[in-house]
C-alpha cells in the first residue's frame, strides 16, 4: 500500500471512530471498517474488474466502465475472505463507502462521510461537509452526496443509480 493511502486510511479510521462516538456507533467498528476501506484502492481498473469477478460480485455496465468503483465491493470481500472479517455492517460500510446505497445504516454513513472528511482531504466544500459532520450525521452525509454528485455532473462522468438512490432516501427520511 502506497505511503499516502496508508495515510488516508488511517485518517479515515480515526475520523469514523469519531464520528461513531459522536453518534452512537461502535466505534471500534467503524475504526475498523475506515481503515480497510480502501484495500483495493491501489488495483488498477482491469485488477478491479477481475478480481470482481473472480469473488462472484456482480458487476454493472457503470462499475465495467468505471472500475474504481468496485475498490469498495472487492475490499469487502478481500476483509472477509483474507482477514476474516465476519460482521456483516463493517463489510457493508467498506462495500458502500464510495457510492453509498438507500437505507444506509448510520455506520455506512459514519464511513462514507470520514472518507470525504478525514484530515488530509483538501478541497473546496471540505471545512463546510466537516462542520456540518460535527452537529448533523444525515445533513452531512447528504450534503457530501450532493457534492460528489455535482462534481461529477460538473466534469461529464458517470455516476452510479446507488449514489442518487441514497441521496434520495436520506432526502425521503431514510438511511
């Protein structure tokens, strides 16, 4: 793992045990979901695609013709199957922290939103998202939703049904 996202990493874990703490999720959990999260960040796409498929996740025409999206789906079954990992939130916090999903549990959440925030991250939107984090999990995690949706609107890329299915559902009242 490249110096860098090993650093991104463990921003990200120790941002989500900060949040969990602050929102009532096991925060080991969630330590541990932001830590893997990005296990297979460092494949390049047609590593993603097969690896992919070799663990029978099934993949769609927006994940085939954007790859990096299966970083999440192939490090959750990289964390079960190679670390053992066993409890089903923390594999689905890894799986969905990139797109997210409806019915997101608050620690998928947690995840989602310490990877946008974690310390390292600089962009514009980035100290807002972070203190929106500190006072409202859902408003937060919406508006970092609404961000990456208008970042890649604004740059013509793909995106995938899930994002605009979570965005929605927190938008409806639901996780």
């Amino acid at each position: 793992m490249p110096e860098a996202l090993f650093h991104h990493s463990v921003g990200v874990a120790e941002t989500a045990r900060s949040l969990a703490q602050r929102y009532g999720v096991d925060p080991e959990a969630a330590f541990t979901a932001g830590l893997l999260h990005d296990l297979a960040k460092n494949l390049p796409p047609e590593g993603l695609l097969k690896a992919a498929e070799a663990s029978g996740i099934v993949v769609d025409g927006i994940e085939r013709a954007n790859p990096s999206l299966l970083h999440g789906p192939v490090a959750a079954v990289w964390a079960e199957k190679e670390l053992g990992i066993t409890d089903r939130s923390i594999l689905d916090a890894i799986r969905y922290h990139t797109t997210g999903r409806a019915g997101m549990s608050r620690l998928e959440m947690v995840v989602y939103l310490a990877d946008l925030i974690e310390p390292g991250r600089r962009y514009p939107g980035v100290d807002r998202l972070r203190e929106l984090a500190g006072k409202d999990l859902v408003a937060a995690c919406r508006a970092g939703l609404d961000q990456t949706l208008r970042f890649c609107l604004d740059r013509g890329l793909l995106i995938h049904p899930r994002s605009f299915e979570a965005r929605n559902a927190l938008l409806l009242g639901g996780g």
